[in-house]
C-alpha cells in the first residue's frame, strides 16, 4: 500500500481477503458464496463468527446450519448506500462500547444508530462522488474497489468508523452531509468522510497481508488491523504502548496512529486539490496539515516499532505533509 489511492492495489488486497474468507468456510464445511458476495460486511462478519468457532473444534450440524443461513450469495453494487441491518447495527453496538461514556448538553448519554438514507442525502453522496471524480479521479477509483457499504449514522456519540469484524463497511455521521459552520458545503464535507473513513478501510485490508507495524513485546502483531473506534481483531493488548494522537481526545496504540497519519496525508491531498475553492476549503487545508504534522512528529518518534512498510509509507506521508527532514 501507498499513501497515493491505488485501485489496483485495493483489488489485490480485496482478492487474497476473500481467498482467506474462503479458506476459513471451507474449513468449516461451508460453501463459500462468490466472490463479489464474499466481499460483503455481513459475509464478513459470519466469517469472523466461523473463524471464533473453529478454535474450539468442528461446527455441529445446527450451528453449520445457522451459519450457511446468514451467507448472502447475491452481490450488491460496490460503495452503495446502506439500509439499517443487524451486522451495522451490532457494529455501532461495539463502537458505543469501546468509547468513554459522556452525556450532551441537555445531561443525557450519547447515542448512535443505523439510519436510513432520505432522498437529499443520497444526492449529497451522489455529489461528493463526482466531486472526487473530477478533482481526484484516483481516490475515487479506490473507493470504489475499496468500500462495499456506506452505512448513515443518527446520534451524537460517534462521527464515524469502521470496524474490521465488518470490513468493507464504513459508518458515517449523517451531519458530515450538512455544510459546515466555517461554510464548507456538505458535498466536500462528505467526500472528505469518504476519504477518511476509505483510508481506515484500506488500512485494515492491507495490514491484514502485510503489517505496517512489527510485533509488539507481547507477541500481538502491532500492525494488525485496528479499527478507528470499534472493537475489530488486532486492536492491541493491555501492555500496547497509548500515545496521544491528532483525532482522539483517549490515547491511542501506535496502529491507530499510524492509520491517522494515513488519513490526515490522504485529506490534505484532497484539499490540496481543492485549493482556491474558498476560504473555509484553505482553512481546513491548514487544520488538517497541522494535524498531519503533529501524527507524523509523534509516529516518527517510534519509528523503531514500524515494519519496513510501515516506514515507507511513514515516510510518504512525511513528504506530503512537509515533515520530511
């Protein structure tokens, strides 16, 4: 992986995914639905739910029967809006979990759901989709090949994730849709939520083949993918090294980081396209290289924990936010 969209690259790592999916429903005695199905969140997460079981021996009949039930088989349009199903909504589930507890500003808890997609809403998608395609046709390229759904969030407790135990799903806020208060419209709101949440996603993938980072001392691979707020395998153990990070207020482990670092590179190259668009664009460009300033300074402090990928990309993403020495 580069810190440059690559489609091509978003397609090797989606293909040996699915090889590896496969591999784990064979073993169980599962047929392993096509590939542009196996590529689906809720084939995923059956999946992770087949894999979890094999570790305490063979599926009995009812539990195989149980399982083969929830394997969709009939592929649906890559990078699609979502509609509310159980594996978004368990995966908010594990979200809501894994941050700290706080109330609004009327004293009541947070709260996040699955909601469904208004007519407006699609169309601001539609918008940030030709945006990217004319200002970056690459990233858009990536996305495509890189997200299977995009689920709308309703709440004020998360503004989005991804999670790996859905992989290929990302779960967006519904107010990155709505123009911002420095006056940024909602379609570059959005588009940049794609960005973000696609980079995670492309992280994920990739870190599942190759780690970007090296083993910690507790033997959990520290490039394993991590998820943005979710609860996803490869998170880290309790003894994993939290630095503060750029987009979370909770220290962070280095695989978070470094997957931030990814992010904040990725946005400031769409700004950057979007320079001369208006000011709120140019001062988002500024907020966001700030950001992407301060992960690489932290990141490149504990270089020693990166793998030889992981430096490479480090190493991009430095170029591209100035860091560079």
């Amino acid at each position: 992986m580069q810190v440059e969209p690559d489609a091509r690259g978003a397609v090797q790592d989606r293909t040996e995914l699915t090889r590896r999916m496969s591999a784990v429903l064979d073993r169980a005695g599962l047929p392993a639905p096509p590939d542009a199905a196996l590529y689906r969140p809720a084939v995923v997460e059956v999946v992770h739910t087949v894999q979890r079981a094999l570790r305490s021996g063979a599926l009995d009949p009812d539990r195989r029967r149980t399982l083969e039930a929830r394997l969709d088989r009939e592929p649906d349009p890559m990078c699609a809006p979502a509609t509310p199903r159980g594996h978004l909504s368990r995966s908010v589930a594990r979200a809501l979990r894994s941050v700290p507890a706080r109330t609004d500003a009327d004293g009541r808890p947070v709260h996040a759901e699955v909601t469904a997609w208004s007519a407006a809403e699609r169309q601001v998608l539609d918008e940030a989709f030709r945006l990217l395609s004319q200002v970056w046709p690459e990233s858009a390229a990536e996305t495509r090949e890189t997200v299977a759904e995009i689920a709308l969030l309703d709440g004020n407790a998360i503004d989005g994730f991804t999670d790996f135990t859905v992989h290929g799903a990302v779960l967006v806020n519904r107010t990155r849709l709505l123009a911002g208060p420095g006056g940024l419209p909602g379609p570059v709101r959005c588009a940049e939520a794609l960005i973000h949440e696609g980079a995670h996603t492309r992280c994920n993938a990739a870190a599942s083949v190759e780690p970007f980072l090296l083993p910690d001392r507790s033997g959990v691979p520290g490039g394993s993918p991590a998820p943005d707020r979710s609860g996803a395998p490869g998170g880290g153990s309790a003894r994993e090294l939290l630095v503060a990070t750029p987009l979370r207020a909770d220290p962070r482990p280095l695989s978070g980081l470094f997957q931030q670092t990814v992010v904040l590179a990725r946005s400031v190259l769409l700004y950057r396209r979007l320079a001369g668009s208006g000011a709120a664009a140019d001062a988002r460009h500024t907020k966001l290289t700030g950001d992407g300033a301060q992960a690489v300074r932290t990141l490149s402090a504990h270089a020693d924990s990166l793998a030889p990928r992981g430096r490479r990309v480090l190493e991009q993403c430095a170029g591209i936010l100035g860091e560079r020495e």
